[in-house]
C-alpha cells in the first residue's frame, strides 16, 4: 500500500492531473488522460516511456 501522503502529491508527469491508486492491481491511474503507472515494491514507476498506452 502506498503512503497516503504521498498520494497527495503525485500527479501525472505527462498531463498534471491527479492520480487514482488500484491497490488490487498495483497501478496508479491518471484521472485526466488516463495513463497507468505500475507500482513496483511500493514504488510507483511515474515513468511515461514504461507505462502501458491508456486504453
């Protein structure tokens, strides 16, 4: 599980917007262009060239 202050702070490095963490999934999803970020050990990978096209 992720810090919840620091789910306070990230936010999409392509678009700004904010971000909603799957902790069943381990994935950070980007409310505005709906981007996902995998959350390895802990650690969210914010990483735009590692994240899997939005869909």
């Amino acid at each position: 599980m992720l810090d919840e202050r620091l789910l306070q702070i990230l936010v999409c490095p392509a678009c700004r917007a904010s971000l909603e963490y799957k902790e069943r999934r381990k994935v950070l999803i980007c409310t505005g262009c709906s981007t996902r970020y995998e959350v390895r050990d802990g650690i969210p990978i914010m990483l735009p060239d590692e994240a899997p096209p939005a869909g």
